[in-house]
C-alpha cells in the first residue's frame, strides 16, 4: 500500500524522482519546490490519509475532523488545514520528528488538531 501512495505522491506532486525519494522527502527538499508543488504535494498526502482512515472505522472520526479543518477558512484565506501545515513545516519545530520526512510531519499535524478538537 505505501508503494503505491508513494508513486501517487511522486506523480501529482509533480516531484521528479523515485517514489522513495517522494516518500521521504526532506524538509530541504520541499524548501526547495516552487509553491504550487508543494500545495500539490500537501494535497495528495491528505488524501491519502483521509481515504486511508475513512476505510478503518477507528479512523473514521480523524477523517471527519480533517473535512471539518478543510471547510474551515484560514485568516490567509486558504483552508485551515493547509495554512496549518504550511507554516509548521516552515518552522523548525518539527525538525527531527517523523524521521525528518515532509509526510510525517503532515500526519503529525493533522493528529495534533484533530485531538486537540
């Protein structure tokens, strides 16, 4: 399963090389992707975990949450979520944390808000 969400990630984001290398993306690396790539990047990593806990009845009520945060308006104008993630990942306070990979830290993220709900 995680092979086939990684090649997902590699294609949508747009991110040219293998899907290992997409899976464990470094914060320098997404640093360096333009904006959209890294919006498009966030997106699929969402999806993923959204489908993926709609699927587990334990999970079901993280997958509302996060739906919840999506419709959610950020003072930037872009959904909660996504503004929340994007600035923690542009801040050092996850470094270290989820072996360094951009997609953890993203699932980090959503955990947090949503057990803070």
């Amino acid at each position: 399963m995680r092979r086939k969400f990684v090649l997902v990630v590699a294609f949508c984001s747009g991110f040219l090389g293998t899907a290992e290398d997409a899976a464990s993306l470094s914060f320098e690396e997404f640093d360096g992707l333009p904006n959209w790539q890294r919006e498009n990047f966030i997106s699929t990593v969402l999806h993923y975990y959204y489908y993926n806990y709609l699927e587990d009845p334990a999970m079901a009520p993280t997958a509302d949450c996060m739906t919840d945060l999506d419709r959610e308006t950020a003072a930037d104008g872009d959904p909660y979520l996504l503004s929340v993630i994007l600035r923690d990942l542009g801040s050092s306070a996850f470094d270290g944390s989820a072996d360094n990979s951009v997609e953890g830290v993203i699932k980090d993220i959503i955990d947090r808000e949503c057990e803070s709900r």
